[in-house]
C-alpha cells in the first residue's frame, strides 16, 4: 500500500512539472500566435476582397466583426465599409466543411448579394495529388503573374452566388456550378456546401438586422448593442404597422389616408 | 563503442527505419515531399534529444515499476513545445504537418530509445545516441520522400524539374504520393538496404 502511495507521489509530482513548464512555455507562445492568426486573418480579408476596391480605398477599409450561431458555437463574419461613405459594400466569412480526410476551411469575401469576389483555402488536410490541389497554382500561371498567381481553384467561384454555388455533377443546369477537382470531387463538394452553409446564416444574421443598419449605420458604430437593440425594436414596430395598414387597404373603406 | 561510432551507428547501420523498422507510421505518412519528411524528422530529432537527455539524468529517480508513465509524460512535454514553437515561430511547417507533430509522442523511436539506451547509459552517451537516431531517421525519411515526391509529382523540393527542363505534359504517378506508394518506396528500400547487408557480409566471408 505504502508503495502505491509512493509510486502515486512520484508520478503526480513528475506530471505537475511537467504541466508546470508547459503552462510557462504556453504563455510565452501564446501572443506569438495569436498575433500571427490576426495577421493571417488580415491578409486573408485582403485577399478575398481583391478588386471589389480601390488600392486606396483598402488600406482605410473598416471591418466590423459579427457572429453567427453555427449550431451553438459562434462562428466570426464581416461587414466591409470604406471609411469614405460609410457604407457597407463587402462581406467577409469563413466557411468550415468536412472534406475527404478532415476540415476544409475557407474564406470567402462577397458583395452585398452574396455574389463571391473571391475566395482563398486556409486549412485543408486532404490528400495531395487531389484534393490538396485546391491550393495549385499551375505553371503557366506563375510564369505569368509570378508571385501573385492564385491557385485555380479559387478562380473557379468568381462570380458566382455563395448562396447557390454547386458542384456541377449535382446540377448541370445551375449557373453558379463549379467544375470538381479530378478525382477530388468530395472536396470540392465540401467546399461548396460549407460556402452555402455559412453564406445562408450570414444571410440570415443580416435579415435580423433591420435593414437601415445595412445601409447606414452612422450611430451604430458608436453603441452598437443599444443601437441595434432600438432599431430592432423599431423595425418592428413599422412591420408591424405596415400590416395594419394593408389590411385596412383591403376594406374599400377607410384607410386610404394612411 | 566510441563516441564517433555512437554517434553514426543510427545513420545506416542501425537506422531507425530502414534497419529496425521502428517509427513507420511516420515514415509512411508525412513522406509525402521532402519539406514534410524533412520537417517531421528534425521534429523528431528535437524530441529525442530533449526527452533521451532528460530521461538518462533522472534514470536513478524513476522507480522501474512506473518508468513508462514518466517516459512518456516526458516525452509529451517535449512534444508539445515543439508542437508549440512550430506553430509560433515556423508556421508553415506547423500547417504541412499538420496532426503528424503531436503523434510524435506515440513515435516508438522515441520510447525504444529511451527504454533500451537512455535509461540505461550516461548523459552524454544518450545525448549523441538521440542524435545520431534523430538524423538516421531524418536520412531515411528525406530518401523515401524525394523518391515519392519525385515519381508521384515530377517535383523536388517543389521544383517542377521536368518543366523546368522544358518537358511539358509530364504529371507524376498519383499513386506515388498515395499510401500504397509509400508502401512500395519503403518495401523498395528496406528491400535494397537488406541485399546490401547480405552483399557485404558475403563479401567479407569470402575474404
């Protein structure tokens, strides 16, 4: 019993140092990585959101960060502004989807339609040779555009409807189906369902939001939470009052002076 | 043994993979290009060295009853700063090696080393036996993964060498880079490495 209690000692204090030295090493890593997410979070945005501004007009954009409920765990999008007007103009979100041998993620920048800008792969562990061709860049491409060539994949959803884009062997008929990877057809299948996934909770998140806040939210910036909390509550109210009123419309009588 | 021939005996003569076919999960996994396997095996090289050090300097402290626990508790330390320095300092390596980095724990390289020398001889001697592993595995992963990534993609090092060379159309075995690929380059190896053996201990026979 006595040798239990020992062997036990030894072993607890051996693991409590050893969690010890993790925890210190932990914190000084910890703002390295950290700072590192953000940074590759920032030129991901960048990238994804290519061409829909000007160069001056992206390095003064402002992204203000919203959440979606991805069946209980928060998930982060953004809504796009120049600071010149003010007005929202891009959205930015992250799309998670099971691939072939583990998560695909994606970023995915869209205008107000949700009509992709541009796409860009940031984690995927699929199988090279095929699905890990989402991150190829071919040849006479980078002959061509040299460091800034993109992989052909994320070319492939310019333009199309993050809400509707398809694989084309699920819909030939489709104008915003995609070709799939040879042989890799269940990544980017994954890719795609994932993109409508989230594209659609953004959409809906959006729809929560009354739509003045889309347009121009000058007071919401400085007390967001208040501000969308009363413009909610307004919203509804005119909703509200707009029913009303069709519903006396409908009666010949009465109503007409609304 | 010397410590010269302490140092060397894990590059060929008793390498890890190629001789005592310890570690072959990884070897089989992450060869993928030679970044990977490169990667993978000075990974695995730090853990060793780290964890065999460790191991041999408290070998007096560690009850025999428990020695496993403790070796491993150790050697998940060490696992998971290397997991963490990586993901802080060389990102990309971290991305490309992706779940391969914590598994090293499981690595039976590093245990049998740790079971069969650290615990057993002095620190020094530990510390260059871990090295000398450390390396014998990188060689060998270094040498199944330029083989597949060369078949499966054209490419060493990522660079397309027959379109460099102005070969077009050339597009590699995928099969190469699949599992069964891994199987075929390192049966193909371990294969040669035995007939060499065999070669050379006729030849001395002979004389």
């Amino acid at each position: 019993m006595g040798n239990i209690i020992k062997l036990s000692a030894i072993l607890f204090f051996v693991a409590g140092i050893a969690a010890g030295s993790l925890a210190f090493y932990n914190s000084i890593t910890k703002p390295e990585i950290a700072k590192l997410k953000a940074k590759n979070e920032k030129i991901a945005r960048a990238y994804v959101l290519q061409g829909l501004f000007t160069e001056d007009q992206m390095s003064t954009l402002i992204y203000e960060e919203g959440e979606i409920d991805l069946d209980g765990t928060k998930e982060k999008f953004w809504k796009v502004k120049t600071s010149e007007t003010g007005q929202y103009k891009a959205l930015v979100f992250l799309a998670k989807g099971m691939g072939f041998s583990g998560v695909v993620e994606t970023m995915i920048g869209t205008d107000l339609n949700f009509k992709i800008n541009g796409i860009k792969v940031l984690k995927h562990t699929e199988t090279p040779g095929l699905g890990a061709e989402v991150l190829t860049k071919k040849y006479e491409d980078i002959q061509k555009h040299g460091d800034n060539a993109k992989p052909f994949f994320e070319g492939w959803f310019a333009e199309k409807s993050s809400l509707k884009v398809v694989v084309v062997n699920d819909d030939l008929n489709s104008k915003d189906k995609v070709q799939s990877i040879t042989g890799a057809t269940i990544t980017t299948r994954a890719v795609c369902k994932s993109i409508n996934k989230y594209a659609e909770l953004v959409q809906k998140q959006m729809g929560n939001m009354p739509r003045q806040l889309v347009i121009d939210q000058a007071q919401v910036v400085a007390a967001p939470k208040d501000a969308i909390l009363k413009a909610r509550a307004e919203a509804a109210a005119k909703a509200e009052a707009q029913k009303n009123t069709v519903v006396t419309e409908d009666t010949p009588e009465g109503g007409k002076d609304e | 043994m010397n410590k010269l021939q302490n140092f060397t005996k894990g590059f060929f003569k008793e390498n890890p993979v190629l001789i005592l076919a310890l570690g072959l999960c990884p070897a089989l996994a992450v060869t993928t290009s030679i970044e990977n396997g490169l990667g993978m095996g000075m990974a695995s090289t730090a853990v060793l060295i780290g964890s065999s050090t460790i191991i041999s300097m408290l070998k007096k402290f560690i009850p025999s009853n428990i020695r496993i626990p403790i070796f491993i508790v150790i050697i998940a330390t060490f696992v998971t700063i290397i997991d963490l320095t990586l993901q802080a300092f060389i990102p990309s390596l971290s991305e490309s090696l992706g779940l391969f980095i914590p598994l090293i724990v499981v690595n039976c390289i590093i245990l049998g080393r740790a079971e069969a020398f650290a615990s057993k001889k002095s620190v020094l001697n530990s510390m260059i036996d871990a090295a000398g592993m450390g390396i014998g595995f990188t060689i060998a992963l270094v040498l199944i993964s330029a083989v597949r990534e060369f078949a499966g993609t054209g490419a060493l090092l990522g660079f397309p060498l027959f379109q460099l060379m102005g070969i077009e159309g050339f597009k590699g075995s995928i099969m190469m880079i699949l599992p069964p690929g891994g199987f075929l380059t390192m049966g193909l190896i371990l294969g040669f490495m035995q007939w060499n053996k065999i070669r050379k201990a006729k030849n001395t026979g002979g004389k």
